[in-house]
C-alpha cells in the first residue's frame, strides 16, 4: 500500500487522470465509451505500480502479456492524446481566421470518430517496425595499445532501457536467432537492462 502514496506514483494518477478528463470530454459522450477508455488508463497505470515497484523479474506468460498490452496502450494514449490537442488546436484556429471558416466545418462535420482509429494506426505502424528489429549499428572503436589478439573483437551491446525484463529478454532471444542466421557474428553480448537468464539460455544454443 505504501508505494500507493510515492510522490512518484502520486504524480503519475495525476497525470493519467487529467488526461482520461480531457480526452474523455473530447471525444467521448456516453458512459460505455468512458468506461472503455478508462481501460488503457488502466493498463498503463499497472505496469509502474505493479511491475516497476514490485518485482520486475515476474516470469510467465501471464505477466509478460500484461507488460505488452500495457506498452501498447502507452503508445495509443500518447498518440491519441497528440491527435486530440491537434484537433482542438485546428478546431480553434479556423473558428478564429474567417478564411479557414470551410475547413472549421469540415473538422466540425467529420466529428472525433477519428481520432482513435488514427492513433490505433499509428500504434500499429510502430508495433510492425519494431517487431523488424532489432536493428544494428555497427561502431569500430580504435584502443590504442590494444593487444594483438583483441584485434577485430565484436561487442554486441544492447541498449534496451525502460522495457520490461520479459520484453528484453524477448529482443536478446531475437538477436541471438538472428546471428544464427547471418554471418555477422560476435565474441561478446551486454545488455543494459536486466533479463531472465533461463529464457535466454533455452534459446542461446
């Protein structure tokens, strides 16, 4: 219960609930939608509470599903919120310049409907381009005084802060399979941000 009251926390239902207050007054009029929307809300509340203030290392499907979901619908929410301001932004610029009176009817006619469908398609092109990575960036570092056997080492370091150990450990899998299949080897992985050894080792022979 005590990590209810962290400032952190505190700070995060504040947001999350101004912002469900402003996007639910602007797109949405009846209690089923509200109450849907209130769902991503949710999700994205759960996973600092849940997961970062308590054990980051839950295995299983069940969580990891619940970690993704919820990365989903921080991504819509961020979307959906950019398209709302804009909207209302272009809503209030064209009622105030007399020459943009036609597109303020256009926007006005076409009502918000579309706005969540934009985000979710948006959310989408992003889920697909990263479920094409990880991508590589190859960086040669020049030691001066480097023994001569070192010469050429391949480091593979993944910088994958702010993601779940259950996603990380997913992207770690993914490089391995995908090493395997090309020959652009390493001597050596690193990874920034903690994983679940067992999963990774299933998959490293």
């Amino acid at each position: 219960m005590r990590r209810l009251f962290h400032p952190f926390v505190l700070v995060l239902s504040t947001i999350l609930l101004a912002g469900y207050a402003y996007i639910a007054a602007r797109l949405t009029s009846t209690a089923p939608l509200r109450m849907a929307l209130a769902a991503p809300f949710v999700m994205v509340w759960i996973l600092p509470v849940v997961y970062w203030f308590g054990n980051r290392d839950r295995q299983g499907r069940r969580h990891e599903w619940v970690q993704t979901l919820s990365f989903l619908c921080m991504g819509w929410l961020s979307f959906l919120f950019v398209l709302t301001v804009g909207r209302d932004v272009l809503l209030l610029v064209t009622a105030a310049l007399p020459p943009l009176a036609a597109m303020h009817t256009l926007l006005d006619e076409a009502g918000a409907a579309w706005v969540p469908v934009a985000a979710l398609a948006a959310v989408c092109v992003g889920a697909l381009t990263a479920l094409g990575g990880p991508y590589v960036r190859r960086v040669d570092i020049p030691v001066e005084g480097l023994a001569p056997d070192l010469d050429g080492l391949r480091i593979v370091q993944i910088s994958d802060l702010g993601r779940s150990s259950c996603s990380a450990t997913t992207t770690t899998i993914r490089v391995r399979r995908r090493g395997r299949r090309t020959s652009r080897r390493w001597d050596f992985m690193c990874s920034a941000t903690p994983m679940s050894p067992s999963r990774v080792a299933r998959h490293a022979s």
